[in-house]
C-alpha cells in the first residue's frame, strides 16, 4: 500500500556552497550567489505545491558581513534586485514574505524594498518565506529577551506570562517550530540559524552545493524525513525499535 507522504508544516534551508559552485565552474564566487537566488525562486514553487506552509532560508548571516567587501556589495545588491524583479512572482503566487534580522547595517535602500515586499503580502495565506537576512539566531534570541524585559518593566506582562510560546510570539518573526532543517553543500553546522525555533527539527545534510539542489534533491530529502521517526522526547512510536 501506498503511504501518504507526511509533509513537514515548516522547512529551513541553510543555502550553502554557492561558492564553491561557482569555483568549480572557473567562475567568480558571485556567480555562484547569482545561481543560487535563481535556484531559490524554483524550489519556493515545488515547495509550495509539496504543500509545505513555511520555509525559512538563510540568506545572510550577521557574521557574513566579515566576507570581502565586493561580495558582502554583490550580495546587497542581489537581494535589492531579486525582491524587486520578482515582485509580481511573489503577488501572484500569494506568497508572504518577512523577513528575519537586525535592520542595523543594512542600507536604506534595502530595507525600503523588504518593508515594500512585507506590506503588499502581509495579508496572503500561501506559503509563507521567511528570508533570514543578517540574521543571526543567538542575537535573535537576547533581542528578544530586551524586548520582553521592557513589557515587564512598562507593566504590561507578569513573570508568568513568559512561557516557551510567549518566547516565540516575541521572536523577530512569530512562525511555528522548524520541523525540518536542510543543509546543502555537506557542511555538519548549524551556525547560528533558528535555533530556538529548530529546537525538534530533524536535519538533513545533502553534500550536493545549493545551485544544484533542485526540485528532485528537495523531493529526495522529503524521503529521507518520511523516513525519520519524531519522537519529541517520548517513546518510539514502534515499539520493536
Ligand atoms: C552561502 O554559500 C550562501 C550565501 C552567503 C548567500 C545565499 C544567498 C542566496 C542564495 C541568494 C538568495 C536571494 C534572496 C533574495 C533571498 P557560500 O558563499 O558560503 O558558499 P561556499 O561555502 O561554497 O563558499
């Protein structure tokens, strides 16, 4: 019999190995980052269509700022231009984007273009992309704690308001848990995405660099989560496990 595929509610992708891609190639670093968004704009449709509801990415991390100046420039550029040449892609397919990060460096012109994109989608119900964008999950997590020690200090919540859902509504995006996170390029780290929110992920680590994880390595790593029994600290559901 044929199982129906359990499709998991929220998908991370730490998109990593665009410059090795590109070196391979003999081309610049950039040309792997430029593929890469391409790559990005066809897996945010077959991901939508698997029916999954969130999917975060890591785009920018606030450590990538330590990259050499032309790339960190290429990169800003970048994102300014795929939000704006894909405007209508994301309206048209009802997509709702936020973004996660601190706004602290990033230029204005940059940030007109995401709060433009948040605005105009804010009120869609399809998938849900949340483009992490200097961002950085330990940061993510002492921003939060500020702003929850000022809810406390203006009088507006009691200590015992704060509980683990409290924590995640005040996140720099209220999104539910990770429930499968996605590494490309072979590399076994974290480094620093979500990790309050992919407290229960499961992981997968493809070695295959993210230009070239496509729609068949997305349906592949769909398999591989079918295959993984969540447990969320209890039992395995088979018992002869
Ligand atoms: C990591 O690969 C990738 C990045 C730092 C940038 C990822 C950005 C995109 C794919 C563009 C997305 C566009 C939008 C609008 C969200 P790396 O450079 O660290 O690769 P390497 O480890 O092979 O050097």
């Amino acid at each position: 019999m044929n199982e129906e595929l359990k499709i998991p509610n929220h998908v991370g992708i730490i998109m990593d190995g665009n410059g090795r891609w590109a070196t391979k190639r003999g081309l610049m670093r950039t040309a792997g980052h430029k593929a890469g968004a391409d790559n990005l704009k066809k897996l945010c449709i077959h991901i939508a269509d698997k029916g999954v509801k969130y999917l975060s990415v890591f785009a920018f991390s606030t450590e990538n700022f330590k990259r050499e100046k032309a790339e960190v420039d290429f990169l800003m550029n970048l994102f300014f231009s795929v939000i704006n040449k894909e405007f209508d892609f994301f309206m048209d397919n009802k997509i709702r984007v936020v973004f996660s990060g601190r706004r602290e460096p990033l230029s204005d012109k940059v940030l007109k273009t995401m709060d433009k994109i948040m605005e105009n989608t804010k009120d869609f119900d399809g998938l849900t992309f949340n483009i992490c964008l200097n961002y950085g999950s330990v940061y993510e997590i002492v921003d939060t704690t500020k702003k929850i020690c000022e809810m406390y200090k203006a009088g507006e919540i009691e200590l015992d308001d704060i509980d683990p859902e409290f924590i995640q509504h005040n996140l720099y995006q209220d999104l539910p848990p990770l429930d499968f996170v996605i590494r490309t390029s072979g590399e076994l780290r974290l480094s620093n995405f979500m990790l309050y929110q992919a407290s229960y992920a499961e992981y997968y680590f493809p070695e295959v660099l993210f230009p070239d994880f496509n729609e068949d390595e997305f349906d592949k790593a769909l398999l591989v989560y079918n295959h993984r029994d969540r447990r969320f600290g209890g039992i395995h559901e088979n018992k002869n496990n």
